[in-house]
C-alpha cells in the first residue's frame, strides 16, 4: 500500500502546515500550488490521497472535465 500523499492548496501556509503533520506521521508528501502543477504531479508519481482545494488559480476543481 503506498503512503504517498498530495496536498494541493494556493496558499503555501496550508501546503507548509498539512504536508508537515502528515510527514511526522511518516507519509511521503508532494506538495503543488495549483490544478496545473498537481496534475503534471501526479502523471509522474501517482499518489494514493490528494488532499484538494476547492478554489484555486488557473485549474481547480470547479473547472470541466
């Protein structure tokens, strides 16, 4: 099972606090600051949880799929 985890947040705070908590409890985190950089992410090392925000610059979740 992996413990890869991916926080996507624009706002560095959330990415720096969430990615710390989940680091201490011995996850593998990647971190990106919007939908653009999260997907080329995940294409590259496919994680097991994304931890999303809603509301971000340039491609979020409300965008079309």
């Amino acid at each position: 099972m992996s413990s890869h985890i991916l926080v996507v947040d624009d706002e560095l705070s959330i990415r720096t606090s969430l990615s710390s908590v989940l680091e201490d409890e011995g996850y593998t985190v990647a971190t990106a600051k919007d939908g653009e950089e999260s997907l080329e992410l995940i294409r590259a090392n496919p994680p097991a949880v994304v931890m999303l925000d809603i509301w971000m610059p340039k491609l979020d979740a409300s965008a079309p799929w």
